[in-house]
C-alpha cells in the first residue's frame, strides 16, 4: 500500500491542474444534483421484532382506518386569562378550527375535544388529537400549512395555539457556534504550522470534502428516506476528519522538505508513510460507523452510513487533492513568517518541544502519573452507573418552540402524561367472547394506580381487534411509565388464558421504549465487537500483544468516561446552565452506540500516529523509554493540534437547540479530550514505560501467521533509500511483500 500511495502522491503533484480541475467538476456535478432534487428526511422508527412494531403491523392488516403507522398531530388551545373554553365564543372558534382540522390534506380523523374528554378541569386548556393518513416522511407541505394556518387563524381570534406531535416540523435553526470549531481550527493550525500557507491548506481540503459528502447525502435523501440528523452528524464528523487527516500529510510533508528533498519526492514519501496510516485510520473508523448498521435501528444506520461516505470522502480527498494542491503551495508551506522563536527553536533541535517534556516527566514516575490519569477516568465514569436511555420528545424541543409550548401546556392543563398516551390493542381473534376480553383489559389498566385515565374500547370492523388509550400518571420518558408498560405487557399470558385475548403496547411512547431497551441491550455486543477489532487491527500494525490490549482498555476508559459526563450534565443536571440543557432527561437512546462506533475510529488515529513512531525508533535499537521520547517528538504535536481541532468542531454543536445534537456534541468533544490528552498523552507512556521490551512482545508463530502491513512505510523508505540517487520511482513490489 505504502508504495501505491507514493506513486500516487507523485502522480498528483505532477498532474495537480488535472486533479483540481476534476475535483471541481465533481464539487459541481453534485452541486447541481443537490440544488435540483426534493430531498426527504424522517425521525420516524421502524423496529422489527419488538411488540410495539408488532402492534402496529396488526393493526395495519386488521383496523386500517385506525392509521396506527400515520402520523399524528396535536393541536393544543389555551384560553385568554380569565376566560374558559368551555362555552361562548371560545367553545365555537375551536369547534369551528377542528372542523377545518378535519378537512385538512391527508387527515384520515380529529378528536373534537369536547367529546373526548380533552378538556381540563379548570376549562382553560383543550387539545384536538389529528390521525394522518401517510406515515411522518409522506406528510406533504400543503398538510403542514393547513396546520399552520389553522393555528395562526385560532391566535386571531385570541386563542393560544401551540402544537406537536411527529406531523409538525420541527423548527430547524440555525446557530452560528457551528462555526466556532472551523476557527479555532485555522487559529489552531496557524500556531501549529507559523505558515497561513500550510495552515490553510487542511482547512481548505476539509471544506472541499465535506461539501461533496453532504451534497452527495443530500441527492441520496431523494431517493431514500435518511434521518434528519444524518447531515448534520456527517458535517461534524467529516470536518473534524478531514481536517486532521490533512493535518498529519501536511505535517510530514514539511518534514520531508526540511529532511532535503525536493518537493515531489517529499509528497510521495508522505503520502507513503502519513497517508498510509490515514488509510488505516480511516478504514477503522468506517468500520465502526458501518458496523452501527448491525443493531437494527433505521435512524443508526442512516447516521453511521451517512458520517461514514464522509470520512470517506475526506480520506479520498487527503490522499488527491492535497497532494495537487502541496504541488501548487511549493516551497511556500515552509516558510512561516508567524513563527516564535520557541518554535524555530525547537525546529533546529535546541529545546524541546512542550510534548518531549511532557513525556520526560510522565516517564519519571510512570506509576503514580498513569494511576492518577486511570483514577481521575473512573472517577467521572461513575455517573454512567445510572445511565438511563430513553428517546427525544417533545419535552426535549427549544423552549420557545410550538413543541414545547405544546407539551408544557398539556402539563399544566391534564398532567404529563396526557403528552404520552399508551396504545393498548386487545388482539382478540383467537377468543370466543372479544368484547368480554376488551372490558376485561379496560378495567385491569383501570386499576393500574399509575394509570390517569382510561378510553372505553373502540373495535375494528370485524370486532375482534380493538383499541384502548391508556394515559400514564408521569410523563413519557420516566422510569414509572416505562415500568407501566412492563406491567402492562406481563398481564398479557393472564389475559389469554382467561379469555383468549393478547394485550399489545404500541404508540409513540411505547415505540420510544421498545427502541431504547434495542439499543440498550446491543451496546455491550458492539461494545465488544469494537474492542475486538481494535485489538486484531493493533496487533497487526504494532506486531504487538500488550500494545493492542492497553489501547483498547483506553478506549474504553475514555468511553465510560465520556457516558459520566453526558449522564452528569443531560440527566443529573450539573452545569445544565452552562449547556443550555432547560430540562434534564434521559440520555439520547442512539448517543452510547454512535458514539462508541466514532470515538473507536478516532481513538485508533492518536494511537496510530504516535505509537508507530515508537515502535519504529524501537526497531531501530532504541531503549523503550527513548522510544516513548522519539514518539512524543514527532508525533506529540501533530496528535495535540488535530484533538484541539476536533474538539472546537465537536463543541461548536454543544449549543444547537436540538437534544440529540447538543449531546453528541458535548459527548464526542469530551471523549476526544480524555483519548487524545488523557489516554494517549498520559497513560500510554506511563504504561510503555512500565512494559518496558515486553510492551512489543509477539510470540514467533504469531508474528509469522500475521501479515506485515507495514504502516508506517518503513519497507518503502529502506526502498528509496537504497534506490539510486536518480532513480525515485520503485519497481512494482508483489502485493504480498507491500
């Protein structure tokens, strides 16, 4: 591979007009498709195998008109201070709004709330329950502004009209902290290059890819229904990505230069040693995305797949467009004028960089520093312990939206739990008396004590499958409504032996459930899966037993680490102000998996980067310790630019108004600082230390079994090196022997 790159690398510089300008034409092509295509995003769940999706199919075959798979709405009226709804003008503008609700597009059914019960007590909050047709993806925008226009035309008559439910769009804002991340980047890779040539030149490639992913997403969502998030998700990971793949070719790049090549020989070593490890880094972090894809949750696949064509793209870009554009930056990349004299002091070898004497002094006294690093990670992993999942709702929306307004009003009105009502389906087909076995479900979930209310059954065409509304006393996404369901369920086997008649929970807050409990239980298997890769992927790049076992117990580290400060913040509540967290719940159920599958990918990078030069100076007859040194020298800086760069471009997402968002971005800025700056900085030399020769110990039948993938290049710099002067083109070496 080391010597496919290199040749590529040549071929780019020489032929950087021709690279450019195809990847122009390809930045417009998508251009173009992008702009002229209807693109179609969905939070909507499917999850087959759980009750509540098998409810939903049963409900499809048996009582269609019930549109248990459609998307609903909910349209809530508040009544002027010192005013009811109950009779007047009020009571005749809202009957006079729910007729309009019911000839809305794609409406298949209205609630009137004076005849179901959806008035409170106190006669100031009412709300019209709206069945759809169509699923959430299919509402069309004539459907969305019927809505809209029914509820401005309620605000003019003096009522207050909030609304929520999966047909309401939800409210996509802006927030310019986005681009906080891309400057603290350019400022970062100024300080780290003292060259605007050098420093820009990551951040313009990073761009440049990331335009081609989330163009090429948004032309597949027209064909494909793709979560809502997938674009933003792939934005963040590909930027970061893209940037610090960059990052390190341009870093080795201008090593070479100074090492006295010339500028083509230097792109192609670099591309040969810096981008061989950027294949590989890349390859594991696409294969953790993709793995997401195994859980069996539409939304996971949909963001792993999507942020995994992103760090695709951005490892394509990093090994073509780069080196093209290196071969028009020239000489240039080298000559900073924003250079320190610390910084040209320690490029001519007479200081350390901050990085060497970071490792001296860890390498001092490894045990207390890497046990103090080990204790300070399962300290703030200790909030996980109480990791409780659970799915985004209404409650989680921005304060000021019609969502929350909604949601909040309900709660005042009839209490949470109105917000959550549970779908109960009496499949009675098998039972000799299906309206005997109804009323028998009615009055067990009437005596539920955390049950508010409860709807008499309503039967399908044929009377054998009927439906029941359960309305929980807590709200949705609480521990004693997920117990309700449970409780629910269990009573299931005693309802058909007595009269034939299954029980089945489904509806969005069941769904919610079902879907957290899926998730739930597949992070320790993917858990392990990721552990396992990583383990077999560093044993083949560092020939290594020890190696491989202490980074994937870092990477765990840093997990659980990062799951106590997500737990910490979202559901505890500490530094909620500072978030701008306005209510604490659940974590996102997809936030653990997606995350594990990222860090993973991101985590293999640092310890790519500057374990391989330790293994290298090893090789070369090193003692251990100078070897962590050798490591930290050339790879300490390159690793703490690229972990500050993603972390900016992480933490630009903390501030976004959606919960699913702002989570992953305070999660994945958190687990990069602990991996890059904890684990990799701190506990790896610690412990390298500690091993001493046995850290890169392989038994002999092992090392023989295993191939040579040679990451660090180090067969094609014995080859150029012995190649003549004249001659920097090497023969084609046999695949096996690369």
């Amino acid at each position: 591979m080391a010597t496919f790159l290199y040749r590529l690398g040549r071929f780019s510089f020489r032929r950087r007009r021709l690279v450019l300008m195809l990847w122009i034409a390809v930045i417009a092509a998508v251009g173009i498709g992008a702009s002229s295509v209807s693109s179609s995003t969905s939070d909507s769940f499917t999850i087959p195998g759980t009750q509540s999706q098998e409810a939903i199919d049963l409900l499809g075959k048996e009582f269609p008109q019930a549109s248990a798979d459609g998307a609903t709405a909910r349209v809530v009226f508040e009544a002027p201070n010192g005013q009811s709804l109950t009779s007047g003008a009020n009571k005749t503008e809202i009957e006079s709004l729910v007729d309009d609700l019911g000839k809305s597009a794609q409406v298949s059914s209205v609630d009137d709330p004076y005849t179901s019960n959806a008035v409170s007590e106190d006669g100031t909050v009412a709300y019209a329950e709206v069945t759809y047709k169509v699923a959430e993806e299919d509402i069309s925008d004539q459907a969305r502004e019927d809505l809209d226009e029914i509820a401005a035309k309620g605000e003019r008559a003096g009522l207050a009209v909030s609304m929520g439910g999966t047909a309401v769009e939800p409210e996509m804002g802006s927030s310019a902290t986005e681009l906080i991340g891309i400057a603290v980047a350019a400022v970062v890779l100024v300080i780290t290059f003292g060259s605007m040539v050098a420093a820009g030149l990551p951040l313009l490639t990073g761009l440049f890819g990331v335009a081609a992913a989330v163009m090429g997403i948004t032309i597949a969502s027209s064909f494909i229904d793709l979560s809502s998030n997938t674009t933003t998700l792939a934005l963040m990971l590909g930027l970061a990505v893209a940037i610090d793949y960059a990052l390190f070719i341009v870093s080795r790049y201008r090593g070479e230069l100074r090492n006295g090549h010339e500028p083509e020989e230097a792109v192609g070593r670099a591309l040969g040693t810096a981008g061989s490890a950027v294949v590989f880094a890349g390859l594991t972090v696409v294969i953790a995305l993709t793995g997401l894809s195994v859980v069996g949750i539409k939304v996971l696949t949909d963001i792993g797949l999507g942020a995994a064509f992103a760090v695709v793209i951005a490892v394509v870009i990093a090994l073509t467009l780069l080196p093209a554009v290196l071969g028009f930056a020239g000489l240039r990349i080298t000559k900073g004028k924003l250079k320190s004299s610390r910084m040209r002091a320690i490029e001519s070898g007479e200081r350390d960089a901050m990085g060497v004497r970071w490792a001296k002094f860890v390498l001092r006294n490894p045990l207390k520093i890497g046990g103090a690093a080990i204790a300070g990670l399962l300290l703030l992993a200790i909030p996980a312990l109480s990791l409780q999942l659970g799915m985004p709702g209404d409650e989680s929306a921005a304060p000021d939206s019609t969502q929350r307004i909604a949601y909040d009003t309900v709660t005042k009105g009839f209490g949470a739990g109105y917000n959550g009502p549970l779908t109960v389906v009496v499949d009675a087909r098998d039972s000799d008396d299906p309206k005997a076995a109804a009323d028998e479900a009615v009055s067990y979930l009437d005596g539920l004590p955390d049950v508010a209310s409860v709807s008499p059954a309503v039967f399908n065409e044929s009377d054998n499958v009927a439906l029941i509304s359960a309305v929980p006393g807590h709200s949705p996404a609480s521990e004693e409504t997920v117990d309700l369901v449970s409780e629910i369920r269990d009573q299931s086997a005693a309802l058909q032996n007595d009269s034939g008649a299954e029980l089945l929970v489904t509806g969005t807050t069941a769904i919610n459930i079902d879907i957290s409990d899926k998730l739930g239980d597949a992070l320790i298997p993917y858990l392990s899966v990721v552990i396992g890769l990583a383990f077999i992927l560093l044993m083949l790049v560092f020939r290594s037993i020890l190696v491989p076992i202490k980074a994937a117990l870092g990477f765990l580290l840093s997990v659980l680490a990062t799951l106590g400060v997500v737990v910490a913040v979202f559901q505890w509540g500490w530094l909620a102000d500072v978030f701008g967290v306005e209510e604490t719940s659940p974590i996102v159920s997809i936030l653990p998996t997606f995350m594990v599958g990222v860090v993973f990918g991101l985590a293999m990078d640092y310890q790519v980067f500057l374990v391989t030069r330790m293994r290298e100076e090893y090789v070369h007859g090193a003692e251990p310790k100078e070897a962590v040194v050798a490591g930290f020298r050339h790879g300490a800086r390159v690793v703490t630019a690229a972990a500050i760069i993603m972390i900016s471009v992480f933490a630009g997402f903390i501030f976004s108004h959606e919960a699913v968002i702002k989570s992953m971005g305070l999660g994945l800025a958190s687990a990069i600082f602990f991996d890059a700056f904890v684990v990799r900085m701190t506990i790896v030399p610690a412990v390298m230390a500690l091993l001493g020769r046995s850290a890169w110990w392989l038994p002999g039948w092992l090392n023989r079994v295993l191939p040579n993938v040679d990451v660090e290049g180090e067969k094609l710099r014995h080859m150029l090196d012995e190649a003549p002067q004249g001659d920097r083109s090497p023969e084609p070496v046999p695949l096996g022997k690369r």
